[in-house]
C-alpha cells in the first residue's frame, strides 16, 4: 500500500509504521546492530552541540534507542544500507488534552545540508498526521541552529515563540 506525498513514495504496513520508504532514504525501528553507528553519530561535537545531549555509552544508546514509550527512527541510506541519523518522537510535555508529540532529529555530519533530513521529516510527518492520527507535532530548534530553523520552516512549521535560556547544552554552554 503505497502513497505519494510531496514526491515521496511512502509504503505503509497496517496501522503501525515498520518501515518508510523515501527514494534516498528507509526510516525504520531500530534494532541492536544500530548501537555503533549512532554511539559513533551522537557523541560527535557536531551533534552535542545542538541537541542539548551528552555524551552516552553504548549501554546508554542502545536503552534509548529500545525505549518504546518515545519511539526512534534511524535513518538508513537505501543503497548502502548505512545509518546515517536517528529522528526521535516524544510526548510534547508543553500541551495538555492535545493528541501531540515532539521531533528532535540529528545527522551524521558529513550528510548534513543535502536534504536527507527534510526528506525523512516529511515522511515521518505525513505518516504521523495522517495514519496515527496526531493533532500537533512540534520541534523545539535552538535560536542558534540556523540549519535547523531553515528546515522547520522549510517544513512548515511556525514560530510559536522563543523560551529564553531554555537548555544549557554542549560545554556548559545556555542555549535560547
């Protein structure tokens, strides 16, 4: 059962998500083997810097990417087979009474400004809004990722507003 959105063909396997096809791109569940490749991906500075994450273990990556009460999808380039980023859905803790989840979302460094995160989202959206039903879906992007406020926007997605010292991330830096 395939759709088109944007350009993007979509497959769909009942009413839970195994697999997304985009036509550089499959966006799936993770599984054990994903650990190294994202333990490598996540503790690089180029990903901690925006991400308000800290460095993790292996151990530590593989509960997070296992966790299903907030689902991970890894991002998997279709010809190599080769992980390429993760996108992460949580519950969006800001609204209450709402069907509504929060994105967060990072790439290997060297795949970075070519699309593939904007190809994915778009899937990832679509497949949220339209087959489990979400009433919102947000992004919380911090003020100095220009990159990643060019997507959300790029995507859609409207400014509601800017917390200010929100996040005190990367080398203790406090992020807006």
């Amino acid at each position: 059962n395939a759709k088109q959105y944007s350009g993007i063909y979509i497959c769909f396997w009942a009413s839970s998500m195994n697999i997304l096809k985009t036509k550089r791109l499959s966006i799936r569940k993770p599984c054990d083997e994903d650990v190294d490749a994202i333990y490598e991906i996540q503790n690089t500075p180029y990903v901690l810097r925006y991400n308000g994450l800290k460095e993790m273990n292996k151990k530590q990556i593989h509960t997070m990417l296992m966790d299903k009460d907030e689902p991970v999808y890894m991002l998997e380039m279709v010809n190599s087979q080769k992980v390429i980023g993760a996108i992460f859905v949580e519950r969006d803790s800001l609204r209450y009474g709402a069907k509504a989840c929060s994105l967060s979302c990072y790439l290997e460094e060297a795949y970075a400004h070519q699309g593939y995160m904007k190809e994915a989202m778009t899937a990832l959206i679509h497949h949220i809004f339209y087959d489990d039903e979400m009433d919102v879906i947000s992004v919380r992007v911090l003020c100095e990722n220009t990159a990643s406020m060019h997507l959300v926007e790029a995507l859609g997605f409207q400014k509601e507003g800017v917390i200010r010292r929100c996040l005190k991330g990367y080398q203790g830096i406090v992020y807006d």
